[in-house]
C-alpha cells in the first residue's frame, strides 16, 4: 500500500511538471534508462516524500518502464488491432502464463471489469474492455499439473453452483406473492413490519438482490471474498433493475455498495479497479437520501442511530484507504480522524456488557443497546427489553393476520369455492374480506356466462374423435355437452351406458363451475354472520 501512494503522488508530479519519462532525457532511442536523470529528479523528490534516495530512484524508474510498455502496446494495438490488457492476480497465486490462457481460456478464471464479471459468451468489446483495460482476476485456478485440474474444475462448478441454487430459490420466492396459503413467500417491510407496495417486476429484483446480497454476506464472514465477491455482484445487477426512487428509499443498496468495495480490500483490488470510489460515493449519497443530513429521518423513525454509525465508520475508512492509495495524504488524514472519532464513541464497556448479559440478554443485544443508548446501562437494558416486546407483538400480529387469513379461506371453501381460488382472491384484494367475496362472485358469474354461451355448440372435431370410436353422432354431441367438452370424460360416459344416454341424462344440465343462487344467498349469510363477531374487514 505504500507502495502504491508513493507511486501515486510521483505521477502526480510529474504530471503538474509535465515530464515524461517515456521521452529523451530519460529514455533513449533504445528504451534505455538516462539514468543521471532519473537520478537527479529523485533527489528532488526524496525529501518531499521521506524516503530513501535508492527507493525513489526504483519506483521513476517502474514509472518509465511502465509508460514505455503502454507506448509498445498502443502501437501494437495501432498496427495489428491486438489489445493490452492489465491483469491484476490474487495475492494467493501464482504467476499467469501465457501459454495457460492459450490453453485453457477464460475457463478457470474470472475477470472483473469496472465491477462487473465479465461473460465467455460474449466479445470483450461489446462488454466495455478497451486497450490498456485494467481488470481484477477474481480467481485463478492451479494448473501448475494437470491431475489438479479435475479438482479445480470441481471447486469452481461448486462455486457457480452456489451461486446459481441461491439465485434460483430467491427467484421462486420473489415470484410468489402469498395467494398460495400453504406456500412460503417473501414479503418487503419497512422497519416498523409494515408490508410496503413495491410494483412487482421492482419487488422481484429486490428479493433476487437481498438474497444475494445476504448469501455473499455469510461468504464474507468465512473469510471467502472471491466467493463472496461473486454473490456481490450479481444482487448489484439486480438492484439496477430496481428505480432510482426505491434505491434512494432503502439502505440495503449503500451497505452492498460497502460490501463490494470491502471485498476489494480484502482482495487487495482497490487500486485495480477505479469503480470503488464511485461505489462509496454512492453510498454516501444513498446514506444521506436515507438517514437525513444529520440522521434525523433515522431518528425520526428509530429513535437512534447507533446500529447505522457502524456503516459510517466502515465508509469513512475505506474513504481514508482509497485517499492514501490515490496518494491524497490530506484527505487520508481527514477521513481518518473520522474514523478514530466515531470508533471511539462505539467503544463499549467490557463491564457494562457484562453486566447486560448477566441480566439475561444476548452478546448481540447488549452490544446494539449500549451503542443506541451512548453506553448508558440502564437505558440500554429498558431499550433491550422494549425492541424484544416490540418484536413479540410484531410475531403476534403476524400470526393473528395468519390466523385470519386461513379462517377466512376455510370459510369461503365451505362455501363452494376452492382453496386456491379464495386465496388468490384475498391476495388480490389486499386482504379485504367484502373484495375478495366481489372477486369471486365475479369469476363465478363470468364461468356461468362462458359457459351458457357454448352450452349449445360442439366443437366438431370433439365430435369426429367420438365417431371415429364408433358413437352414434345424436349421442356423442349429447355426451359432449353433459361434459363440458371433455372428450375423454364423454368417451367414458358413453362406454358406461353403453353408447346410449337414457332421458334422465339427457334432462341434466351440464356441470357449471358457478354456485347456484341458493348458495349465494347461503355465502352472504355466512359473510353476514363471520363479520357480525367482530373480525376486522382486512385480513
């Protein structure tokens, strides 16, 4: 890292000076090194940076040498359309050759440009990849012997497998929206559990994005950043299916923003990949479009900000790692001092823990509590107590709404109708009981009419299959229409009787999927009477 600030603030100067070290003085015809040159703008140098002549003398030197290679690879790129691109290796392996790549392709690797992972099924170009593109290899396979490779080959498929079973089972999920009463589904809330309509192309990529998002988190714990990297990236692809106006409205976006660009860290990526300040400045702006200025909107809505702070503590030092790389010292030290402030105030008591946790609460709780109360004790055990009521009465309310719900479900199949149908109802009615009755009654009445209107019409072909099988064509359309069109069900009935329908089927109407009125009036009696005990209208 020092390294890289040094180098950092040299080409900063040489930029203000407009020197370059690719031309005369100080590379000649021959890309030799002037080296008395070389040597005499590090003596300038070294004071400035506090180092050692020899080590500034080396790092020009890097500079040069790196200039005078893109120089080459642009004029191969003029001259033979090949690009240069700049790889930047895990810390863990080894050495690319490329020989490897000629042999194996992009099939144990992945490439990361820009914050997004590049496709084997698609051309670089149309994926953005230019000349002197810099690119992250977010994991390289050991292929060093090839009786390694069947492993390697197994580790990354569980990889992508990972990643394809989690995206899959969100992806049922997101498409469920509660109509089926037996099947498990997500639903978006907001702090306080209240269900918040999202329009559902938006919630779909939402719940795609936070599961994936959560799935990379618990990756991040193990210590698998590459793994996690991957989850990353793909829930950032699913937030940008999600509008401008829901990403400003929720902080999940800004954390995963922080996520990724922690991962770069860890990875040690950051000076790669030029997307990491853009992605904290997004989280900046999302923080305060979510939080306020001054984090009175979380105030307003929490009563405390001591879980948020944290976020701010992880932004400000990346902010302070990104600076020092880029070799703004000033705005290093700036964002640091932030930093040693803001974990000073989230230092808490070993003693006060303690004594939480003697009390009956869980590490986790007496932590969130001390740190939401500014490490007051007795207010952190009364609001410990308070969020486990509130979240108590939350579970409550839920299962009463569920209770509810499957009360009303059961009450409208009695009455005819299907489980499945009555609870699409609800679900399309928000809950409301009046509505979901309307919905039903109005399904049911367009079935009666469809029905009435092709009471009368067979469709011919129905009827060349029966007489094919040798029915009479009087009874095969008489069959047909006691049927409802069933070919198979009127084939059966004939069989039954033997291909003759007796009067007494001939004089019964044909099966409706509709109730009749004697039971509408039973419904709105039994509605009448389920609401007359005092059960709320919306469920």
């Amino acid at each position: 890292m020092a390294e890289q600030n040094m180098e950092a603030k040299l080409k900063s100067w040489l930029k203000q000076e407009k020197i370059q070290l690719w031309n005369p003085p100080y590379t000649d015809e021959d890309n030799v090194p002037g080296q008395q040159h070389l040597q005499d703008l590090a003596e300038r140098y070294a004071p400035l940076l506090c180092l050692p002549l020899a080590e500034v003398v080396g790092a020009l030197d890097a500079i040069r040498l790196q200039a005078v290679n893109r120089g080459k690879g642009n004029k191969t790129f003029r001259e033979t359309n090949v690009a240069t691109l700049e790889l930047l290796l895990p810390r863990d392996s080894k050495k690319v050759e490329t020989q490897r790549h000629k042999e194996y392709g992009l099939k144990y690797i992945k490439l990361i440009l820009n914050g997004k992972t590049l496709s084997v099924d698609q051309r670089l170009d149309e994926q953005g990849v230019k000349n002197h593109s810099k690119m992250m290899v977010l994991k390289v396979s050991d292929t060093e012997l090839k009786q390694q490779l069947s492993e390697e080959e197994e580790k990354t498929k569980n990889q992508n497998e990972s990643i394809q079973r989690t995206q899959k089972g969100f992806q049922i999920l997101s498409e469920r929206d509660g109509s089926e009463d037996t099947s498990p589904f997500l639903e978006i809330a907001d702090q306080r559990g209240n269900p918040l309509k999202i329009p559902h192309e938006e919630k779909k990529a939402l719940i795609l994005a936070m599961g994936l998002h959560e799935k990379g988190r618990s990756l991040m714990k193990k210590k698998q950043f590459d793994n996690a990297l991957c989850h990353l990236l793909q829930a950032d692809q699913q937030f940008s299916k999600c509008g401008s106006a829901l990403l400003s409205s929720v902080d999940n976006f800004a954390v995963l923003q922080l996520d990724i660009v922690w991962c770069y860290r860890a990875l040690e990526a950051l000076s790669c990949l030029e997307d990491g300040k853009s992605r904290l400045q997004r989280a900046e702006d999302c923080f305060l479009q979510c939080y306020g200025e001054q984090q009175q909107r979380l105030l307003m809505i929490k009563g405390n900000t001591g879980r948020e702070e944290v976020l701010f503590l992880r932004l400000y030092l990346l902010q302070s790692l990104l600076s020092y790389i880029e070799g703004n010292d000033a705005q290093a030290r700036h964002q640091l001092s932030k930093v040693e402030s803001l974990y000073s105030r989230l230092c808490l008591d070993s003693e006060k823990m303690s004594q939480l946790m003697v009390l009956g609460f869980t590490e986790r709780e007496a932590r969130l509590g001390l740190r939401a109360c500014q490490g007051d004790l007795e207010e952190a055990a009364i609001h410990i107590s308070n969020q486990r009521q509130e979240r108590e009465e939350l579970k409550q309310r839920e299962r009463q709404k569920r209770s509810r719900r499957m009360e009303v479900i059961s009450t409208l199949t009695e009455l005819g109708f299907s489980r499945r149908d009555a609870a699409r109802a609800l679900q399309l009615a928000d809950g409301d009981v009046d509505k979901a009755y309307a919905i039903l009654l109005d399904s049911s009445q367009a079935a009666q009419a469809t029905n009435n209107n092709t009471e009368g019409a067979v469709s011919p072909e129905k009827v060349d299959q029966l007489l094919y099988l040798g029915f009479e064509r009087d009874v095969s359309e008489a069959a047909l229409r006691l049927t409802a069109g069933d070919v198979q069900s009127a084939t059966q009935l004939l069989l039954d009787n033997q291909g003759v329908l007796s009067p007494e089927l001939l004089s019964e109407s044909p099966p409706s999927t509709s109730s009749s009125p004697l039971i509408y009036d039973q419904l709105i009696q039994t509605m009448k009477t389920y609401l007359s005990r005092g059960h709320t209208h919306t469920v």
